[in-house]
C-alpha cells in the first residue's frame, strides 16, 4: 500500500489569486502554467551568455525573467536547487552580502534575534528550499478554506455555520473545538489510515477495526525538491505574495488617506467619531447583545459569499446604496466645512539677535565703537567661542539676518530689548556691565592692568597713552545689545486646507 502524503488532497487546483479594483498589469498569472513547462532550472545556462536579448526587435529579458522563464532547458550538469541558486550571488556583489551581514539591528529586533545569524545568500536559499518543501500542508488548508467559504460544498458550509451558531449561543463550546478538531482533523483520520477497511467489506457491512495495523502512520513529509508538488508550491507561495502586496496597497489607499492627517479635516472628523463610539462602547458595552450580533454578522459574512447572494448584494448596491452614499458623502464634506475648524492662528515665538560692536584703537583717538557682526549668541567673556579664540559667528548686516528654517517674519522690522539686566543675569553672565539707560550696551569689563604693563605705562609722559590705559581699564573691546522679533511657523502650501 502507498505511503500516504499530504499530497492525497486536490494539490493541483491552484489557490486563486485576489483580485482587487486598481491592478493595472494584465500579466497571466503563473497559476495557468502546468509544472512541467515552468521549469526553474534552465536558467543557469544564462550564465555563461553574453547577450541579453534575443531576436533583433525583441524585448530585451531581464535577468529576473530568465531566472523564472519558462523556455530555458537545463543543461545536463544541472541536478538540484544547489546549482540554481549560485546564479543569485553572482548577481548580487560580495561586499553588499557583507554589509547586509554587518548591518546592526535596532534595539527590539537585536534584542530578541541578537543569537540569530546574519544574512547570507546561501543560508537564504537554503532555508528558502526547505520552506517551499514543507509549505505545502498550509496551502492545502487554505484551499479548503477558499472551497468552505466560497460555497464549493454546502453541506460543509452549512455544518461550518450550524457550529458557529451553537458557539455563538453557547461561547463555553469555545473550550470543546480545539480538541474536537484535533480527535476529527487528526486522531480519526491516521486510525482509519492505519486501520483501512477490507478491499471486500461491502457498503452495508460495518466497520471493523480490530486486529493489529496494517498500513504506516500517516507523515506530512516535506516534498522532493525537484518534484511538481514542490513547484505547485512555488506556484502558491507566488500567489499568497501577490495576495498580500494588493491588501497592502489596498490599506494603504483606502485606511491611510484618511487617519494620517494629510487631510486634517476629515482626519479630525474620524478621530471625534472613534472617540464617540470608544466612549459609547466604554459605557454601554455590557448592554448590547454580542450574542445575537456575532450570529447575525457571521451568517452575514458566510451568506454573502454564495455566488447568487454576491450578484444580488452588487446589484442592490448599484441601485440603492450608491446613490445614498454620494448623497451621504457630499453631507459630510458639507458637515466637515462648517463644523471641523482647525485653521487656528500658526504658532508665534520670539527670536533674538545680538549686534555686537568692537573698539577700535588708533593713535588718532582714544577708541571707537565699530559695527562688528549680528551673531545669534552674545559673545561674552565666559562663552566656550570667546574662549577658544574663534571669532563670533553671524552676518555683517541686519538685512541678511533670516529666521530660522520653517519660520517666516510676524514683525516688520526689529525691536531693541530693553531689559538688558534681565537676559543678562538668564544667562548669568559675568564680567560685564550693563547700561540701564540710553541704547543698552553690555560692556567687557577689564579689572585691572598687569605690573608689567603698568611699569610700561610709567615710561610713558604723554596724556594720551595715560588717558587710553584709563579707558581701557574701565571697559573691554566688546560690548552688545540684543534685538527682538516675532516669528510665526511657516505652513507649507500642501498643507493649505482643502488641498
């Protein structure tokens, strides 16, 4: 007697692939090519050629497309997967494959995988070969998923639907399916497998069991690698992908657009109709009959997939429903309009800017202020910039000071600060002085000339060095002042309501 595999359910119809409104490539699905004709391995031989298109005029193959054509033939060197799968890391370089291996993880992944191995195109392919080989099983229920749903069978549909309506009066029976499923899916099968009925054992006659077994346990063995149930597979997995990358884009189009604020407005409407409905269920959600409604709604669901029950709903749609639901659409853009205000006031800060001005000595005159630079810090004597030696950063003139990035002017012009005590002692600066009259400078202050410099001052008989050692004793060489204006956040015209 045969070895039973997993392979004894319809592996050959191929699960269908979903169809969503938006696809735009009309490519034939790989579902319509039998496996023998997609044959995976005649494309090694591309790698010993030196042209990559065919016929002149003809569409140039890209190197995917020969991986996966279908007009290769394998050349008699070719004997399993371990031969194909080299063709890929030639293709992608050696040092790319060591900086994905080197590549570090962010704390929650690293955190949970920091003992897993790196990326490695031949352990990919490895594990890629034993997936596809045991991957089978999960197809498998899912086709009989699709066929349970989609109304193949009725009987089965409707002994799916009558246990769900028990669960649904009863939810303890939630404890009893999970063995239950287990004693019917898995325990009786591999019995009756084990203990098949007699080759003469009539319809009429009962089913015996006794005696010793007579067939080995049932295995769900992972498929040969070069067998058509691993490219059934192949077929699938490629469809299961196809699958998920439309839900994606569906999601995205339909859930995003309307929950990530592009379009605030109506983000703002969904956001105050969830919080009604969190508050509303918070309070009341003891009293609504969850039993009645789960076995109405999974009825529903389970009803609407019958062929005949899909044409009505979609004709009553087109006649009924569409119709309200642009009339409903164009009142909630109109409740929208005149209730949602959110085009508030953009926000305001004050900047500040300090002019600072250096004494300029002479023999002419005793010292003069000179217009330095506008810089955004106040240069004191303490400041890491002062200390290091560097010059003070900023702009000759006022005209070019600009506000900072995402910022627009609120002021027209600048105003003169004048608290110069106060963000003085904010910042708590030392060894200057401060003006608390007039324009508000804030003076270096030197303390005090040195011996030497003072024995050098002795030598000198003329009233003018005299005088300039008193000034500079009295104050530095830098002084400022700091100026004001408001600025407001800049919206960028993307933003703009209604766009």
């Amino acid at each position: 007697m045969d070895e039973p595999t997993v392979d004894a359910v319809d592996r050959d119809t191929p699960i269908p692939v979903i169809s969503l409104p938006g696809r735009e490539d009309g490519s034939a699905s790989d579902a319509d090519r039998t496996p023998a004709k997609r044959d995976l391995l005649g494309h090694a031989t591309c790698r010993g050629r030196a042209d990559s298109g065919g016929e002149k005029g003809s569409p140039a193959i890209s190197l995917q497309d020969r991986l996966f054509a279908k007009s290769y033939t394998p050349p008699p060197s070719v004997r399993s997967w371990d031969d194909v799968f080299p063709l890929l890391q030639q293709v992608i370089p050696t040092e790319d494959i060591e900086r994905l291996s080197e590549m570090p993880d962010d704390d929650a992944r690293s955190s949970a995988r920091a003992r897993r191995p790196n990326f490695s195109l031949p352990l990919m392919a490895s594990n890629f070969r034993r997936f596809n080989a045991r991957i089978g099983i999960v197809f498998v229920f899912q086709n009989r998923l699709i066929h349970l749903f989609s109304w193949r069978h009725p009987t089965h549909t409707l002994s799916f639907l009558a246990v769900y309506s028990f669960v649904c009066i009863d939810p303890n029976l939630l404890t009893v399916l999970p063995v239950a499923a287990i004693l019917l899916s898995v325990m009786i099968p591999s019995f009756i497998t084990r203990h098949p009925p007699p080759p003469t054992n009539s319809p009429t006659d009962p089913y015996a069991a006794s005696g010793p077994p007579v067939a080995p346990p049932p295995e769900v063995k992972a498929v040969n690698e070069m067998s058509g149930a691993f490219f059934r597979n192949l077929r699938d997995l490629q469809n299961a992908m196809d699958d998920y990358s439309q839900i994606h884009d569906k999601f995205n189009s339909l859930i995003l657009p309307h929950t990530n604020f592009s379009n605030e407005p109506l983000s703002s409407t969904v956001f105050l109709f969830l919080f009604a409905i969190t508050y509303v269920l918070f309070l009341a959600s003891h009293l609504l009959p969850w039993r009645t409604i789960f076995l109405a709604g999974g009825w529903f669901v389970v009803a609407a997939g019958h062929p005949r029950l899909q044409r009505s709903l979609l004709t009553a749609h087109d006649e009924h429903l569409l119709p309200r639901e642009r009339q409903a659409q164009s009142w909630l853009n109109a409740w929208i309009d005149h209730d949602i205000i959110i085009d508030s006031s953009p926000e305001t800060r004050e900047v500040e800017i300090f002019e600072l001005q250096k004494r300029v000595w002479s023999s002419s005159s005793i010292g003069e202020w000179e217009g330095w630079v506008f810089s955004p810090q106040p240069y004191d004597p303490l400041s890491p910039t002062r200390i290091s030696g560097d010059r003070p950063n900023g702009t000759r003139f006022f005209e070019d000071v600009k506000p900072p990035p995402g910022w627009e002017w609120a002021d027209k012009k600048w105003t003169l600060d004048l608290l110069s005590k106060d963000w003085v002692e904010e910042r708590m600066i030392t060894g200057v002085e401060v003006e608390t009259e007039g324009e508000r400078w804030v003076y270096d202050i030197v303390y005090g000339i040195g011996e030497e410099e003072t024995l050098k001052k002795k030598k000198k008989k003329k009233r003018r060095d005299w005088e300039e050692a008193r000034e500079r004793g009295k104050k530095g060489e830098w002084r400022r002042r700091r100026w004001v204006r408001m600025v407001k956040r800049k919206i960028p015209a993307k933003m703009v309501r209604g766009t």
